[in-house]
C-alpha cells in the first residue's frame, strides 16, 4: 500500500477527459514566501529605469513575475512578468497597455529547513538582478498616432538596443500577428537552456516563441509556429481584434504556457485557449500543444488537450522527456474577482508518448483525440489544507517549476513551484501589500507520481 504519511487527504475526481475514477497522493505545502522588494526599495526590481509610464506607473514596477517562473539551479530561479501593469483603466484604444519593457528576474529563493513552528521550510526569495529584453536590430512601434498618446518606443531605445514592450500597438499592420519585427511581446512562460546560457520565452500577441541571451536579454533566435496560430487582422483593442478574425489564437489567450524537456532538445508550448477556428468547429475546449525542435527550429507535432472544468491553461513543466504537467485554472480568486473564491486551480499530469498528431486535422475531429490527463494536484484543496482560505488564494496562478530535491522527515521530495501574477496590483482595493508576489511550494516524493519517473532538468550553473 502507498504510504501517506506526508499527506492530508486523498483525492477521488472522476473528470470526463477519462473513463473512470481515480486516486491520487496529493502532494503538500512544504513552504510559502513572498517577495515585495529588492535593494532598490518597496515593489522596486533591478532595471535601473527611472520616471513613469504613459499610465503613471513606475517603470521599474516589480510585480506580475509569477506570470512564468524556471528553475536554474540549487536556489537560483527566473521569473518573468506579462506585458506590464495594465489592470487600472487609463486608454481603452489601447487596451491600458504602455510601454513597459519587458524583462525577467533572476531570484535567489533561500530555500532552507524550518526549525521552529509552522511548514518544513521557509523561502526568503532575494531579487538579485533584473535583465530587459531587446533587439539588434529596429523593431515595429505605434506612432500612437488617434489613441491619445505618444509613440511606442522607449526613450531608452540606443543604436544597438531596441526593446521590447507591452504595449498593444507596437506592431505593422501590414503583417500578420507572427511577424518577428513587431516590438509588442506578452511574455507568459520562460524556460532556461541546459548550457545555461539562454531563456526560451513564449507570448501571446503574435503567439511568439522566443531565445534570448540569459545574462544580456538579446533577442537570439525566433521560432517561427505555423500560420494557423496567427492573425491576420490586427488591432491595439483585442475585442476589435477578436471580432475581425476567423482563424488564429483569440487575443490575449495565446501560448500561455512553455516547458522544455529534460534532455533541453524539445521545447512544448500550450495555449490559453481554443484556436478561433477550433471554437467555431465546435471544439471550444480543445487547447493546442506544440513540440518545437530547438536545434532546427521546426514545428515537429500538435497534440490535443482538452479542458475539464477550467477557464484555460497558464503553464505547462516536464516531469520527464514525454511527460508534462499543466496548469488548468478559473479567474476567480484573490484581485480578480473579489466576490467569489478561487475554485479551479489544477495540476494535470499528461503523456505526449504515443499521442495522436493532430497538425492537419479540424478542431472537431482533434479533440476526438485528446491526450489522457490525470489529476496531480489540486492547488486550492492543498492550501486551504494548509490553512489559507479560498477567498486568498490568487486569481492568477500561473508560473509552474520543480525545484532542489529536499528531505523531509527522512524522505526524500521533489519540488513543484507555484507563483501567481498579480497584475501589478500589490495594493489592491488600496490595501497596502493584499495582494503580493507569492511562491508556494509543494513537496512531493515518488509516490505521488503515480508511476512516472521524474527527470530533472541539469541546467549548467554560473
């Protein structure tokens, strides 16, 4: 019989996606943190930029970093923020986007064993560097010409450095949403090469998937995905630009999630949502996964994943080469919407092995052959396991990672991370620190992986 010694419930879920009902060891919090400054004071990360953007806002904001997080090695983790602080209403003809400059964060989380009363370990996460992501060459702005501000490019902009930001018009309307050229990018998952020596990122607004150098954020490489994924219709309001398409990734729901696999020879994105043909073809719940090979850059498969009870996916992880876990939610939770309790909050496992490639087929006839998903953790029952109420748990729970191997108790854990964006809206309802940057961690032993073999990922450390 499994042990549960370490465990606080069993859970039995019976999901449409499969035939009958199963049980799984819920792995459980080992430790939480949260990390709301750096040296450079409160809600300060490392940029170095100063004054405001279009919307008043600090440019050098830290916030929205759970949006994707990656694990490096030992204690050292990257996080990455969305396109920027646009939650507060200020110019509906761009959807409230400015021109924040995109970028990820280097974390140093201070994992160690708890000696006193409460979770096995403590996190203390420390900011130790902040790195903006730019382009060689010149990139696509709005003139902001009609949308009552000015041009789209940073006054940071130098000869040799074009950043990318947030902003919804930095694109030529001439192309489709896949051009390359285009200076708006929507980061939602980040993932470290085994050298160590680049990011792999994934967006919504083309959707992109994107190298960067690790320790300069210089574009390197982009990974084009095939033209059904693209719109060729293109507006700075994603409603405008929802209602003039008939096929590509619905406006702010694109390649959510991004995992690399162990052997860092395949990266797999996943998407938010239905493909806007898929959900006109009556598939409205079929989420798109693509393989990537990262030496030659080409699109090598799709496989089907279908949603069970959430609103969309935020991230995908390897557990292995060929199996992943995703991150299904709702939108409901803590600054999001205040009135209800966050609900759906699930980690799927999957397996791609043997899955059927659906590349060529309809969205109708694709989720007829969805991959097999089982039940791996249920983040809300876990942490109100753990004490904290429902009606605390962020909306957006959105960055996935496993971490260093851990004992408890003599056994030995894997950890799964957990951090949530939080819109840039650290003080929300003007409640000073309600809704911080969180990390939640989870431990888990072999057990409770139902048979599979974890594989970790040996990123080259520095």
């Amino acid at each position: 019989m499994k042990s549960t010694s370490f465990h606080t419930i069993l859970l039995a879920t019976s999901l449409a996606a499969v035939s009958a009902p199963f049980v799984v060891a819920q792995p459980t919090l080992i430790a939480k943190g949260t990390l709301t400054g750096s040296r450079a004071g409160s809600y300060t990360d490392l940029s170095g930029l100063k004054g405001t953007l279009e919307n008043g806002v600090s440019a050098s904001l830290l916030g929205g970093l759970g949006s994707g997080i990656a694990h490096v090695s030992g204690d050292q983790f990257l996080a990455v923020p969305d396109r920027g602080p646009n939650a507060v209403p200020f110019d509906t003809d761009i959807d409230d986007t400015a021109s924040y400059i995109n970028r990820f964060h280097s974390i140093k989380m201070n994992l160690k064993a708890n000696k006193g009363a409460g979770l096995p370990f403590t996190i203390e996460p420390e900011l130790e560097s902040t790195t903006l992501l730019f382009n060689l060459t010149p990139l696509v702005y709005g003139s902001g010409t009609g949308l009552g501000v000015g041009p789209g490019a940073p006054k940071q902009n130098n000869f040799l450095q074009h950043f990318f930001t947030g902003r919804s018009d930095n694109f030529d309307l001439d192309r489709n949403s896949g051009d390359p050229r285009d200076a708006r990018l929507d980061p939602e998952s980040i993932r470290v090469s085994n050298d160590g020596l680049s990011v792999f990122v994934s967006d919504e607004y083309g959707p992109y998937v994107y190298q960067f150098l690790r320790f300069d954020g210089l574009r390197l490489r982009t990974f084009q995905l095939p033209d059904k994924f693209f719109v060729s219709t293109l507006s700075p309001m994603g409603n405008t630009e929802i209602s003039n398409n008939t096929s590509g990734r619905v406006a702010n729901k694109g390649m959510e999630g991004l995992a690399i696999t162990p052997d860092g020879r395949t990266l797999v994105g996943i998407m938010q949502n239905a493909l806007i043909q898929d959900a006109s073809d009556g598939a409205s719940k079929l989420l798109r996964i693509v393989t990537i090979d990262i030496v030659t850059g080409r699109t090598t498969h799709e496989y089907s994943y279908l949603l069970t009870t959430g609103s969309g996916v935020s991230d995908i992880v390897a557990l292995n080469n060929h199996e992943f876990l995703v991150d299904e939610r709702d939108g409901k939770g803590l600054a999001d919407a205040p009135a209800e309790k966050a609900k759906v909050k699930q980690i799927f496992k999957i397996d791609l092995q043997g899955a059927t490639d659906i590349s060529d087929m309809s969205g109708s006839e694709a989720q007829t052959h969805a991959v097999t998903k089982t039940l791996f953790l249920d983040i809300v029952q876990a942490l109100n396991n753990a004490g904290i109420p429902s009606d605390q748990i962020p909306a957006k729970i959105e960055g996935t990672a496993f971490g260093p191997d851990v004992v408890v108790k003599g056994v030995k854990m894997h950890t799964f991370w957990v951090a949530n964006d939080n819109d840039f809206l650290q003080d929300y309802n003007d409640v000073p620190n309600s809704n911080p940057n969180q990390f939640w961690v989870f431990g888990v032993p072999d057990v409770d992986l139902d048979g599979s073999t974890y594989v970790p990922q040996n990123v080259r450390s520095f």
